[in-house]
C-alpha cells in the first residue's frame, strides 16, 4: 500500500534545503493542477508550459506559504494569476496581427483597387474557379477572408488558433495564384 503523502515533511524538506523533495509536491499536485489549467485553456498546448510556469512560482514563494491553508487552493490561485497572464498576452498578440492586418490593406488598397479595375471576366472566371478546387478547410478561410470575418471569429468556429488561419490563407492565397496563372496561360 502506498504511504500517504504528508505535505508538512515535504515543506519541511524543501525548506531546509533539501530542493529536490519539491517533486513530491509536482508529484502529488501535478494531475489536479493540470485538470484546473485545461478547463480554463482553449488551447491545451499552452497547458505544460503554464502548470510549469505555477509550479516555479509556487517555489520561488513557498516560503510564504501559510501551512494553516489549503495548498491545493494556493497553488490555483498562482494559476488563476498565470492565466490572467496568458490571457492578456495573447489578446496583445492577436491584437497586434488583425491591426497589423489592418494596416497592410490599407497601404495595399489603392493598388488593388487599381487592379482591380484592370481585372478582366476572365481572371475572375480563372480564380473562382481555382477556389472551387481548393479544400474544404481552404475554401472557408478563403470566403472569410473574402467577407472580412475576424480571424479570431474563423479561428473559434474552426477549432484553429489564429496563426493557422493565417497560414492556411497563406498557402490557399500561394495556391489560387498559382494555379490562377496556369490557367491563364493556357487560355491565352
């Protein structure tokens, strides 16, 4: 039979200098620590590096841990600050793509409307065709893309993070120019 674990030995343990006993509290801490972290991640491989993250706050402040608490609770709470955290970064970062986004269009909008008016029937028979032969997954960035959905909106209802939705327009946009300049070649 397993020996029950004493939290009070560990601590005891760790803080006599004996660091390594800091596994126990992983150990034992660990499965309940990631459960809290994957009800609260949308992308669960962010989970590692966040329960990581709580465990080397949990050791840096160990010290002031008071033994009359709950340590379970106390190691959620450093998690529920670690998410906050993630959270606010990564709304930063998505920020920072759609204005970034944003901003290149409108550099780019004059030139495409001068091309735009350049572009004859064929060349859109060529392309509309060419995104009737992309896949399924392609085609809707696309149409997104092509409605000016929010990358963040086409990311949720495809179960993507936000950098696939831009890759996946990148290859489909790769593709269709391709394949649009094949056409036209041969039609000519």
């Amino acid at each position: 039979m397993a020996e029950a674990f004493d939290l009070e030995k560990h601590l005891d343990d760790i803080l006599g200098g004996q660091t390594d006993a800091f596994l126990g509290i992983v150990r034992e801490y660990g499965p309940s620590l990631r459960t809290f972290l994957g009800t609260q991640l949308f992308h669960l491989n962010d989970l590692d590096d966040l329960a990581q993250e709580v465990f080397i706050v949990a050791y840096e402040r160990l010290p002031t841990f008071v033994r009359s608490e709950n340590f379970g609770a106390w190691l959620r709470g450093i998690a529920r600050n670690k998410l906050r955290h993630h959270y606010e970064r990564t709304s930063r970062r998505t920020g920072a793509l759609e204005l970034f986004q944003r901003e290149a269009v409108n550099l780019l909008e004059a030139d495409l409307d001068t091309a735009a008016s350049r572009t004859k029937e064929v060349h859109l028979e060529a392309l509309l065709g060419c995104i009737g032969k992309l896949p399924d997954r392609m085609r809707r960035v696309i149409r997104g893309w092509l409605d000016q959905e929010k990358a963040l909106a086409l990311a949720r209802e495809m179960a993507l993070s936000v950098p696939n939705i831009y890759q996946i327009q990148h290859r489909a946009s790769a593709l269709l120019r391709d394949c649009v300049e094949r056409n036209l070649s041969h039609g000519s």
